[in-house]
C-alpha cells in the first residue's frame, strides 16, 4: 500500500518550482501528497485529538503551514518534501495536543470517534450503509496499527505513508538497514494477522 510513485521529469520540475516558492507548484504537490497526509495523521494524532479535531482540519491546517513556509522548502528531491510535509505535520500534531491539554477549548463534535465533518465529506461519496462499512473498515485498520508496538507503527508510517527507503528510516532511527526491513516485515504480518 504504497502510497507514492517513482520521480517523474515532471515530478522533478514540480519540485524544483517549488523550491522556487512557485505556490502553484506547491499546492500541487500538497494535493497529491493530501491522502498520505491524511492517512497519516489519523494514524499518529490519536483518539483523543481526534475527538476534538477532524482529520480534515488537520490536514487543512498543515497544509496551510507548508504554504506559509513554502520559501523554506529547497529542492532535493520529492523524498525531502515528504519528510518536510510530515515533520510539518508531527509539528501541527504537538501543537494541537498541547492546545488542548491546555483547556483553551470544548471538545469538538464527535460521533462514533469520527468528527461531524469527516462523516458529511464521505456522505457524498458513500450510501449511509457505505459509510457505516467505510467507518468499521476504518476504525478496524485503526485499532490493529494502536495494536502494534510503537517501533513498529513508526517503521510502517516512514515506509509505507512517508515512502522512505531502508537506508533512510535505518539512518532516522539510527538502526541498520537489515533491522530496519526486520522491523517492518514483523510488523506488516501482524498487521495482516490482527486484519
């Protein structure tokens, strides 16, 4: 489930447009990186930020940032985008989880651990019996990844949502390259085995 592709030229170009503060280029960048991004963030924000604030808000949010911050950005490769959208994005996680614990806010709107507005976005695409599924699946795949040992869920979030290599989360880590393909084939069959 990999959820990024090999560089293109176009890739490329984008990238270095980007590092260019070229917005156009950057919002389109953040488009197609929105699914991993969001993926992400229901998996590492956690049940207690997300019964306060939507996946979509979220990721509206750290999307909003990397705009913000665009002129930050150097070109190197869509790899450094992703750990920067990400870094961002564990940045937005903190910052939030900090806000609340502060007190500064009512609990958000919730049903059944999903937000109002993410249950309304998917009311356009799903049958209420679509979405009664779509919600199992979800909250199914949710619970085995909280299943797995932190380690673990941090090998398969580098890998497979940020599309990081071996040697790169190994070097993250500072792990080898041969635990770090341990870590992760141990972790996807027990995944596979709590699905």
């Amino acid at each position: 489930m990999l959820l990024w592709r090999p560089m293109s030229q176009d890739l490329q170009a984008l990238l270095k447009a980007a590092s260019q503060h070229d917005e156009r280029a950057v919002a389109t960048l953040l488009q197609q990186h929105l699914p991993a991004l969001r993926a992400f963030l229901r998996l590492k924000a956690g049940p207690s930020l997300l019964a306060k604030e939507s996946c979509s808000d979220l990721a509206q949010s750290v999307c909003r940032d990397v705009l913000e911050n665009a002129e930050r950005f150097q070109f190197g490769g869509e790899a450094e985008f992703r750990k920067w959208l990400f870094t961002t994005a564990m940045r937005k996680i903190a910052d939030r989880a900090e806000h609340w614990r502060a007190g500064k806010r009512n609990q958000g709107r919730e049903v059944n651990g999903l937000a109002e507005e993410e249950i309304r976005g998917y009311a356009s695409i799903y049958t209420p019996s679509g979405q009664a599924a779509a919600r199992e699946e979800l909250e199914r795949v949710e619970s085995a990844f909280g299943k797995l040992a932190p380690e673990k869920q941090e090998v398969v979030l580098m890998a497979r949502l940020m599309g990081l290599s071996h040697t790169q989360i190994a070097a993250e880590l500072g792990k080898t390259e041969v635990a770090v393909r341990s870590i992760l084939s141990r972790a996807l069959a027990e995944l596979s085995s709590l699905l």
